[in-house]
C-alpha cells in the first residue's frame, strides 16, 4: 500500500523539490499544500484537514525566512514565531494523533556561527561545535552541538525544534543552510542567491560579495533525496544534519558560479560592513552531518543545476 506524504509549503523551493521527488515513486501518495489550499496558521482548519487524509509523513516546508524584518520589526517577529515556533508544535501534536512522522525542517541559524575557523585543534569547547571541531577535519557544529542564535529568525526556529522535540513521538529535524534550486513558485516565492548573482554576473561588470559568513550551501534536490533516503532507512528519530558538502562563503562561491557559469564579471571581495543589515548573521556556521552519508559536494550539484536551467 502506498504512504501518504502531505508536503506543507509545496510550491516553496525546498517543498517543490520533494513533492517532485515524492511524486515520481509509485510507493507514496503526494498531497503538496500552499497558501491556497489551507492557512498553516488556522489551526483548526489544519488539524481537520490532516486528520481527514491521515499521512503516514508531514514534510513541513513552511517557514518564516525574512531574517532581518523579523528582527527590525515586532509584528514581523510575532510572525516568524507563529510558524516557526507554534506552527511545528502544532503539527507535532496532530502528527502524534495520527500517528504519522513529523519532519521539520531547520537552520545552521539556531547556531552563534563564532567558531574560529583558523585556530588549531578546534575551538576546545564541546557544547559549541558538539564534537566537530575536534579531531582534525572540517570545523563546524555536529548534530549535538548547542544551539545560540544571534538573530531573532534563529531563535525563532529554535524555539521551533524545540517544540518539536518536546511534543512529537515520531520526527526528524533536518537542519540545511544556504538553499538553492528552482525559484518557488508561490506568490511570494523567492529565487535563490545564485539565481540572483547569476543575472548581477549577465548585466554588471562588476559585483561586491562578502567573504564570509562561511557554511555550506544546500541544492533542494538532493536534500529531498536525502529525506526520502533518511526516512526509508528508518533512522533514530532526532537531529540530522543534511547540507551538501564544501563550506564558503558567498564570495567564494560567486567566483565558484562564474567560473561554471563561464561570466567574466569582476568579484570584488567586501566584509560584512559594506552592506549593513538588521539581523547578526554567523560568522563560520558549516554544519557537520555525521550521521548520514554525506551529500556530495556543493559545486558538483552546482554544475548539475545549471545545466538542467539551460
Ligand atoms: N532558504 C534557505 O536558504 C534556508 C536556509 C536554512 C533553512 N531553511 C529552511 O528550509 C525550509 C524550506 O525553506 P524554503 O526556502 O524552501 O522556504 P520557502 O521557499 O519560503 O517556502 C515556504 C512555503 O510556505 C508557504 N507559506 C508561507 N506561509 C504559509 C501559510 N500561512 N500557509 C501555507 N503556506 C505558507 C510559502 O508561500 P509564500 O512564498 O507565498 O509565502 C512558500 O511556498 C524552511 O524550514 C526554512 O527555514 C531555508
């Protein structure tokens, strides 16, 4: 018999990408939902409509992204923590009802972002990066690190996680930074940084990035496929981390695109300073995925993207 995937926030960049995903495998039965079919934020109305179709998975895409709104204006703010904080606890209560698994999707945000990528043997302290910037490798924060945000989007999808963890018996959080893919199709859908600096690259002949700010890009494709991968392996329920592979910052990789994008723009490299913003971004945030195999690296999804746009 074939599960049922209701995949919330199904015209966003993320939902798209599994409803797709989902929709191709004769083993489930997709129901993907936007603003047009149901308000997220009326309960009421989402507990009914949940219960009557009964999924045996919730993939919640919903979010509240625009960071620095949320932090420069209150009502913004009660926004962000309606859907990601209570709209996650909501859904965990009704997932438990029916029994289905709850995935809830998350940040590299939640986390401060101060490690110091450039001091030897790791930052020392095991409740910051949770294990991942001892021993040698890559620096960053594991699944078990502890979360610090420094933004008021970030604590609200803390709060989010921990409702979840608290309320749902059956439920992963995925944790992902820096997504990119096909622009969202809901009316207020966004594109994504490389989409953006891939028309600057076309019409300037010069671009200002700034080099920090350094984590890993994420291509929804392959999260989507890490997600379906995770839930049939029936892993322990908990924290993943699922981004692709290959921490920089957006300076490095807008040279990255250019290169396979063959563009000759000028990159000009620029701190943070240059262009002020609302919110406190972190610093160094590459989240460390040591549970699951790894995604591949983030330039090789790059190129796959930007071939499948021409
Ligand atoms: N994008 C990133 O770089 C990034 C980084 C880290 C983590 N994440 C997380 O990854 C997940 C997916 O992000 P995403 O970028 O794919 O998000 P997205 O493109 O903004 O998709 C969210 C979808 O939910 C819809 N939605 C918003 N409010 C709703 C409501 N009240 N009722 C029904 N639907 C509603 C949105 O419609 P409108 O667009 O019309 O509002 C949109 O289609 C989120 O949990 C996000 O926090 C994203």
């Amino acid at each position: 018999m074939a599960q049922k995937v209701v995949v919330l926030g199904g015209l966003g960049m993320l939902g798209q990408a599994l409803t797709d995903l989902f929709r191709h495998d004769p083993n489930y039965e997709v129901v993907a939902w936007d603003k047009e079919d149901v308000d997220v934020t009326d309960f009421t109305q989402l507990r009914e409509k949940l219960v009557d179709i009964k999924p045996h998975i919730i993939l919640n895409c919903v979010a509240y992204n625009a960071v620095d709104l949320a932090e420069e204006d209150d009502d913004q703010y009660q926004k962000a923590l309606l859907l990601n904080r209570d709209l996650p606890g909501e859904l965990a209560i009704i997932a438990n009802d029916i029994d289905a698994v709850l995935v809830q999707y998350s940040t590299d945000y939640v986390f401060p972002g101060d490690i110091d990528e450039k001091k030897e043997g790791g930052c020392g302290n095991s409740s910051c990066c949770g294990g991942g910037c001892h021993g040698g490798g890559e620096k960053g924060y594991g699944e078990g690190a502890f979360p610090n945000p420094v933004s008021r989007y970030g604590e609200s999808k803390m709060l989010g996680e921990q409702e979840v963890m608290m309320n749902a018996h059956k439920y992963y959080i995925i944790r992902l930074s820096k997504l990119f893919g096909n622009p969202a199709s809901s009316p207020d859908g966004k594109r994504s940084f490389f989409d953006v600096m891939l028309e600057a690259g076309k019409n300037k002949p010069e671009v200002q990035v700034v080099d920090s700010e350094k984590s890993c890009f994420t291509y929804a494709p392959d999260l989507a496929m890490a997600t379906k991968d995770l839930l049939e392996d029936g892993d322990q329920w908990g924290v993943y981390h699922l981004p692709n592979t290959g921490a920089v910052t957006w300076y490095e990789a807008v040279l990255e695109l250019y290169r396979q994008a063959g563009l000759e723009t000028r990159v000009i490299s620029v701190t943070p300073e240059a262009f002020p913003r609302p919110a406190k971004r972190p610093v160094y945030s590459a989240l460390i995925n040591s549970k699951r195999p790894p995604l591949r690296r983030y330039e090789v999804a790059l190129a796959e993207y930007l071939s499948d746009k021409k």
